[in-house]
C-alpha cells in the first residue's frame, strides 16, 4: 500500500476532517501496536488495508462513543472487533452488487476483517453496481455519491455508543427483504452491554471512501 502519511492525507480528504485531526488519529494506533511501522528510507512503514480499516474505524469509533483523540485505540479495540452475528446478516447477495469478496468471508470473522477484506477487493477491481433489473438510467456513482432517495446504495454505517455496525448494499424497491438487500451485522451483546445512556449517534460511509482508499492499495 502507500506510506501512512498518504493514508492520512486520503482519509482526511475523503472523510472531510482536517489532516491534523487524522494525523492525531494515526499516531495514537501507531503507539498502540494498530498500525504498521518501519524505520527510515528503504524500510520505512508501508501501511496496508487493515491499517486503512483501523483508521477507518477509529474515527468513526471514537466519535460515537465521545471519546477524545487519545482514546482512539480503546474505541478502534472495541469496534474493529465486533464479530459477525450471522443471525440478521444476508451475505449471499452480494455478488448482486458486483461484491462478491464478501460473500466469501470466513464463517468467523470481525468488522476490520470485513473491511480490509473490502478495500482490498476493491483494489483488484471489485465495485459497487446496481443490479441490472434496477438500473434506471443514473450510473452509480450518482446513486452513490448524491444519495438519489429511494435508490439503490451501499453504506457502511455505525451506531454507539451502544456499538453496533452493518456493512449494506441495498435496491430500496418493494420486493421482499432477502431478495433486494445484502447485508453483513456486526454486533457483540457483552460489549453492548458496558454502555449506558440513550443518546443514539450514527455515522455511515459510501463505497467512495472504500473507493478512495483501495487506490492507495494499489501501490502495495
């Protein structure tokens, strides 16, 4: 993959937060054994997809829960191993969406799992689609970036600090559930269950951010 300087500067980009604040980010999972390192010049550290996942789910993590930069790592521990609960989770339709690598994952495995196994697959040419059935004239990426209402999308959305994650690629028609949705739940009932309070924070990403990072992927 690239440098985690590049790393810092597309999740910044991509997400819309100041460098600074993501840099804050990556030097705290550095310190905590949560990103790859390296020494100077030819050794030098060359992240990978599971440190663009970290990050990812750093961010996100520790914004749902409210906890400062410093914690960083506690809510990426939390989050980043969350276990797929198969009870609510449709995988099969997956490749309906032109992303058949997650219908493939292991029978046990974990959100960060999930997501490096995403970026990754990206980076070989796997894609968002929309179904042919589906298609109404508007290419995905419109779909995907303008949030067309009632189309088809794929999200990757969190909720805490109660934590839950669900990786979805959705047609949003009237047609039974199972037919028209893929979806991967990630949820642990012990973790859930050290969180107090009823104020519900939610957060969610696009295929453009997997898109965006599985380009730095490329380099590996």
């Amino acid at each position: 993959m690239a440098t985690p300087g590049q790393l810092v500067e597309t999740t910044a980009a991509i997400l819309g937060i100041p460098r600074p604040t993501i840099a804050l980010f990556d030097r705290v999972l550095a310190e905590h054994g949560l990103r790859s390192k390296g020494g100077r010049g030819r050794s030098a550290a060359k992240v990978n997809s599971r440190d663009a996942a970290h990050l990812l789910i750093a961010v996100i993590g520790s914004s749902m829960s409210g906890a400062s930069t410093k914690d960083a790592a506690r809510a990426c521990k939390i989050y980043a191993s969350l276990p797929i609960s198969w009870k609510g989770s449709w995988p099969e339709n997956f490749p309906m969406f032109g992303l058949p690598a997650l219908a493939n994952l292991p029978k046990k495995h974990s959100l960060v799992d999930a997501l490096s196994t995403l970026i990754d697959a990206a980076a070989r040419g796997e894609q968002f689609e929309i179904p042919p059935g589906y298609r109404r004239g508007i290419p995905p990426e419109e779909y995907d970036s303008a949030g067309v209402i009632g189309g088809p999308f794929f999200r990757v959305e969190f909720q805490g600090p109660r934590p839950w994650v669900h990786i979805i690629a959705d047609v949003s028609s009237k047609t039974p559930r199972h037919f028209n949705m893929a979806r991967l739940f990630y949820f642990d009932r012990a973790t859930r269950g050290r969180e107090q309070g009823d104020l519900i924070n939610e957060a969610s990403l696009s295929f453009r951010t997997i898109r965006a990072l599985s380009l730095l992927a490329k380099d590996t």
